[in-house]
C-alpha cells in the first residue's frame, strides 16, 4: 500500500563546527544546572591512529 510521500535523504556539505556547537551546548546546561560541564572534541581520524600506534 503506497501513500504517495517520497523518501527525503538528507545531503550534508561543509564542515560542521562540532567543538564550537557542544562548548555552546555545554554552556547552557551549565547554567541552568549550576555545574561545571567540559567537552572535548576529538576527530575520528585522529583516534584511528592513536590506536594503530
């Protein structure tokens, strides 16, 4: 049974400023939780090599 909607998928392009988005991120929660939160932002690549080392 078909319904007639198509399949929408998603084309991303660009980088994506992850450390800047989840420091934000982090920031909020922060405040409105009254803690300190800290986040580090490591890229894939990076984590590949230090475990083939």
């Amino acid at each position: 049974m078909e319904t007639g909607k198509e399949k929408v998928q998603p084309v991303i392009t660009g980088t994506f400023p992850a450390q800047r988005f989840f420091d934000t991120l982090a920031a909020i929660l922060s405040r409105r939780e009254n803690v300190t939160i800290t986040v580090t932002v490591k890229q894939e690549n990076e984590q590949r090599q230090k475990a083939a080392v």
